[in-house]
C-alpha cells in the first residue's frame, strides 16, 4: 500500500529503461491521462488567454498581436533549445521522464499567474506584465511539452502501437478541448459568488444581483489549471523509456540539431503543413468571440458553445479514433490530402448558413470530422520522420524534432492571434467592447439589466467575426496539402526501415 501511495505522488523513482516488452494498458491509460491534463491547461491558454487579454483587461488588439509575435520569436529560439536539452538528457529515469516529474506544477501556477485581474491598471503595466508572465509560462510549457510528445517514440519500437499510441493522444488532447466548454459555466459559478474581493462588472441580458467577470476567470482557471497539472505529472512514475539511448558522445549540439532538422525533408514537410494549415483552428479561438457576442449578446456563451463547438468535436475524435485503419487502408498521404481539400467545403457553407443554426451544427461535425484525420497524421508523420533519420544517421532525436512539433503549436496559434486582432482592429472591436463593458458595468452598479443584440448593433464586428471562422479556416484547409504532396515515405518504405532499425538497436545494446 505505501508503494502504491508512493507511485500515486511520484515519489518512486523506478529505472527508466527495463526489458519489459512494450508498454502495458496501464503505461498506456496513464499516459493519456497526464496528455488530458496537459491538454486542459493549453485549451485555456490557446482559446480563453486572448478573450480574457481583449475583453476583460481591455488591451488593444494591436497590442495583443505584438505580444503574441514577440513571445514566438522567443519560442522560436526556445523550442529548439529545450529539444537539444532533452536530447542531451542522461539519466536512470530516461530522457524524457525527468522533466514530466518537474515541470507540470511549476506550469499550472503560472498558468493562473496569466490571469491576474490587474484590470484597474494603466495599460503600459498591463502589457508589460502580460509580455513577462507569458514568456515565462510558454518557457515552462516547451520544458514538459516536448517530453510529453517526445517519449511516445520511446515507449515502443512498434511502429503499430506506436501509431495507436499517438492517435489516442490526439483523440485525448481534442478532448481536453472540452474545457473551453466546461470553462464558461464554472467561470459563470465562480464570478456569481460575492466574496467582496471584486467590483460587481454585471453580465448583458442577465438579472443576476452580483457578478464578476475577473473573478470567475481568475478562479475558474485556478481549479482547471490545477487539476491538469496534477493529472500531467503523472505519467513520471507509471511510463518506461525502451528505446536505448546512444552513448552521450553521440549526442549533438544545437548548430547540428538545426542542420539535422534542415536535411530531414519529411519533417520539414510535416511542419510546413501544420503551420500553413493553422487557420483551421480559428473555429474554437475566434468562435470564442462569436458565441459570446454574436450568439450569446454578451450573456451567457455556454449553450452556444455546446451547440457548434460540441458537433466539431465529436466530429474530431471520431476520426481520430479510425484515423489507424484509413491509413492503414489507404495511406496517410492519400487520405491526408483527400480529407484537407474536402474540409475547405463545409467552412465556406457555414458563412451561407450562419443563420440557420441547425444546418451549422450539422456542417461543424464535417468540419471536426475531416480536420481530425490531419492532426493525427501530422504527428505520426513527424515521428516516422525520427525514424527516417535515425536509419540514415545512427542518431535518435526524439526531442529535436518533437520540438518542432511543439514550436508549430504555438506558432500557429500566434498566427490565428495576429490575424484576429488584425481584423478586429479594422473594426475598432477594443472601443466597441470598452464602451459596451462599461455600459454593463454602470448598469449593474444601479441595479439595472442592460439588455443587447449584439448582431444588430455591430454588424461590421458580426461580419469579421464570421469571416474569421469560415472563410479563413477554409483557405488554411486547401494549404495545409501542399507540402504533402512531396512527402515520400510511403507505408512499405517505413516497414523496411523499422526492420533495419530493429537490428542496429540489437547490435547496440551487445556492444
């Protein structure tokens, strides 16, 4: 029982690398389980941080955007950095292991340290503590992020199981996308409370005595935060490393980590799609703002996001879920390039159906439904692409090249950022909702209702809004397949490999 109490803390710290075949069902769950805890802290920085920065801080959307630009360059130079890091890492406890011990917590704390209600302050503050506080977090993020991904190649040399693995984890992590739904009502319970810290900021189209947005987000990403940095650190004392490591003076530094990257033409390819393709992700970021004002005239999200968001995700983690037997079946590339050309189609309806909701949901499934097979092939793609070069080179840099999986992530979210609040300004959203803040907040000092109709009020913001989740998602789906179509590995060449791999890892471990 104490050895038992011991794993469930991770304080046992058994050897990372043991001969005990391929990883068990509970290795498996595990491991799932810290992917959702991982997940559930990054679907609120990837789609609630931005609405909190321009609707409850009130920073200009052009800040928001230089903010979101400068903190990827940083990342640009950050994320290959950490990957040389765990690519360098030696221990009893593997490589990837070490840092799924300590990095989890360190990332929920700073999780909610992004949510400080500092809403009273001038906005140089504002922007100056919001550039410092992400920085820091997006540093702490690629620390656990890359192992997380990275080890998924070492936990088997089964490139079957390792597929499964990888499409679970896929499936895991669009689930985890569900608490950008369970968000708003915790954040609806936690700001209905009158604890006396918080000004009464009311609610549009609500007859509620008291409500604070800044505390409802501050204490709603406080509980989720948490809870997902407990559930992501779990994984350290469960999952076992079972690919050896080459010896340390095979291990390579940043100036050749960045040429093995440039020679590996697979996963340059893989990359480039992920990041022409990011626009499709606007649908659950930017459908943040058009939930909540368009549909929800500022009151109450929640429904709404059930009713489109909802379809989009199921649509999602059912191909994701059958993703390995249409590839195995017809081919990833085939299927990859069939599925993103096809899923330009029910973006451009929806903008011709915004009214009719039930015709929306509808095509917010096909959308889910044909975006899922992409992102789990991406991800196998870039992992086969670890095979690929260790085969020609001798060398396994599992956290270099995951590292460029991790970069792409928020790259491309950096990217959605930019274009929203590059359109939003065109519309003048910031004065639009500081004005509109204020109106609800004067009203709810008198005891008043402050009722809106958002859509027929602002149609200009209503139209960008549209735009933003239709139109532009639909040109990302069409790019996205272009630098597939000279991805070449095909399924017969990657068994061959695999096959040769087996016995160079054979031969290394009796030498």
């Amino acid at each position: 029982m104490k050895n038992k109490v011991k794993e469930l803390l991770c304080l046992s710290f058994p050897n990372a690398t043991k001969d005990i075949g391929d990883y068990s069902n509970r290795e498996r769950n595990v491991y799932l389980v810290g992917m959702l805890g991982q997940n559930l802290i990054y679907a609120i920085i990837g789609s609630i941080l931005q609405v909190f920065y321009t609707d409850i801080l009130i920073i200009p959307t052009i800040a928001v955007s230089v903010i979101m630009g400068v903190s990827r360059i940083w990342d640009g130079i950050n994320d290959i950095v950490m990957g040389t890091v765990v690519d360098r890492t030696h221990t009893r406890w593997g490589k990837c292991r070490p840092y799924l011990k300590f990095v989890p917590i360190p990332i929920a704390v700073t999780t909610i340290l992004l949510f400080l209600p500092i809403t009273n302050l001038p906005n140089s503050f504002k922007v100056v503590f919001v550039i410092f506080s992400f920085l820091l977090w997006e540093t702490l993020y690629t620390l656990g992020d890359i192992p997380l991904w990275g080890v998924t190649s070492l936990m088997t040399p089964d490139e079957q199981k390792r597929a499964k693995l990888i499409s679970a984890a896929r499936t895991i992590s669009s689930v985890g996308s569900i608490a950008i739904v369970a968000f708003y009502p915790i954040k609806d319970a936690f700001g209905a409370l009158d604890l006396g810290l918080f000004e009464n900021t009311g609610k549009a189209n609500s007859d509620l005595a008291y409500f604070s947005e800044p505390q409802g987000y501050l204490l709603a990403v406080a509980a989720i935060a948490l809870v997902g940095g407990i559930m992501f650190r779990l994984p350290f004392a469960f999952i076992r490393e079972r690919i050896t490591q080459a010896p340390k003076e095979k291990d390579t530094g940043l100036k050749e980590n960045l040429k093995l990257m440039w020679e590996n033409k697979l996963f340059l390819r893989s990359l480039a799609s992920n990041i022409l393709g990011c626009t499709k992700t606007l649908m659950l970021s930017a459908g943040m703002y058009y939930c909540k004002w368009v549909l929800g005239n500022g009151g109450d999200e929640t429904l709404w996001l059930v009713k489109l968001g909802g379809p989009f995700l199921v649509g999602m983690i059912i191909a994701m879920n059958i993703s390995t037997q249409v590839a195995r079946k017809y081919g990833k590339k085939k299927v990859y390039l069939f599925t993103s050309y096809l899923n330009a189609v029910p973006y451009v309806l929806i903008f011709l159906f915004a009214e009719h909701l039930i015709v929306m949901g509808i095509l917010m499934f096909f959308c889910g439904f044909l975006t899922g097979f992409s992102t789990v092939y991406n991800t196998t793609m870039i992992a086969d692409s670890v095979d690929y070069m260790e085969h020609k080179t001798g060398r396994r840099n599992d956290g270099v090249f995951f590292s460029g999986l991790n970069f792409t992530s928020k790259l491309t979210a950096a990217i959605t950022a930019i274009i929203t609040n590059l359109i939003f300004s065109f519309v003048n959203y910031t004065e639009t909702i500081n004005s509109l803040t204020e109106q609800i907040s004067t009203a709810a000092a008198a005891g008043q209702q402050f009722t809106l109709n958002f859509a027929q009020s602002y149609p200009e913001i209503t139209t960008a809004m549209l735009v933003l989740i239709t139109f532009v998602p639909a040109i990302g789906c069409v790019l996205q397949a272009i630098p597939i179509h000279g991805y070449f590995l095909t399924e017969k060449e990657h068994d061959k490999i695999l096959e040769d791999l087996k016995v160079m890892r054979e031969e290394r471990v009796e030498q």
